[in-house]
C-alpha cells in the first residue's frame, strides 16, 4: 500500500459527513464512473484509493444524478437492510 494520510482522510471524511445535497453545485461531484479505481487491489487498498480520489465519499453523481449515501449507527448490515426493504416489498 503506497502512503495515505490517515488523518487527512479522517478529516476530509468528517467535514464532507454532513454536507446536504442542497448546499452542494452538481458540477463540482464526482461522477462515480469517472474515478479510476485499479481493481486488482485488495478491498482495503480501493477504499482507500476511493476516498483519496473523489471529492466527498458521501456524493458523487451516478449518470448525471446525485447520489448521498449514508450510514445508521446500528448494528445492521446493508445485507440486513436489504432484505428488510425485500421482505416488506414482496409481503
């Protein structure tokens, strides 16, 4: 694995955290399949390679649309989450 700033990584995770998609100009995300992620690295190192090289983990455009993702602090896996959303589509 080459050199990653940790803290700046951290840093750069916790201000972009928060950030709402109105507050955000739409020429200025990341279009996702734009990023240029070798993927013969391990799991690990394509993280790290994605949070270095996008400018908010958190918003990035799919096709032109904007993407947020966030997290829950909860137990549950996204596999949870997933088959809970099924569950109740498919009752």
């Amino acid at each position: 694995m080459e050199n990653i700033d940790l803290k700046y990584l951290k840093d750069k995770l916790d201000r972009c955290r928060n950030i709402e998609l109105n507050e955000i100009k739409i020429d200025d995300v990341d279009e996702i399949f734009d990023l240029n992620i070798c993927k013969r690295k391990s799991s690990n190192d394509r993280i790290l390679d994605f949070l270095n090289e996008c400018k908010n983990p958190y918003i990035f455009k799919v096709k032109g649309k904007l993407v947020k993702i966030v997290f829950s602090n909860t137990n549950k896996t996204a596999d949870d989450c997933l088959t809970d959303v099924l569950k109740n589509l498919y009752r």
